[in-house]
C-alpha cells in the first residue's frame, strides 16, 4: 500500500474509492505520569510519551490502510495526522487520506 501526502501523483491515473480513516486513543499508566511529571519540571524530552505517540500513530495508520485495502485500494493520497487531547496523558491519533486505486 502506497502512503503519500501529496494529492496528486504524477503520471498516473486512478479512480477515487473515497476518505478512509484509523484512530486510536491512547494513555500511559499513573507510574509513566509521576515520572513524565517530574521531567517537566527539569526539562528535556518525556520519552514515555513520545513513545505512546508513536505507537498511536503506528495503530491509526495500520487501521486507515485496513479501511483502504477493504475498498480495493492501492495508495492512499493526502495523508494528513490529527492529535487532540482527550484527557490529561490521553491523547487522540486520527491517521486520514484519499483511497485511490490505480486505472
């Protein structure tokens, strides 16, 4: 499967199948925000978050490119990622683009 940002791709011809989607809310544990929480306050990266994002985005784009291939996709087109917090340390992953097929 083809992942692209771009909304066109160049030289070839496909027929639009439509918008596709993955998302996933993710959350770390109480013993991940105690020590995030104690980052903060020196500085620096929060790896464990930064980890959590990671594999929130991993999910949302493994669940957008299932949506894709159930309507006979070869790439997805325009693919953009949301974020949005949803509660403190839970955090919202929207993987979304244009599922096309090849002509």
């Amino acid at each position: 499967m083809l992942l692209v940002t771009i909304e066109q791709l160049p030289g070839t011809s496909f027929e639009v199948l439509g918008m596709v989607r993955g998302s996933t809310i993710q959350c770390r544990h109480i013993g991940h925000d105690f020590l995030s929480g104690l980052q903060n306050l020196v500085g620096g990266e929060m790896e464990s978050y930064t980890q959590m994002m990671d594999e929130a985005r991993e999910i949302a784009t493994s669940r957008m490119i299932h949506e894709a291939e159930t309507l006979g996709a070869d790439a997805v087109i325009g693919l953009r990622y949301m974020t949005a917090s949803v509660a403190q340390g839970a955090a919202e992953v929207m993987a979304y683009g244009t599922a096309v097929r090849y002509a």
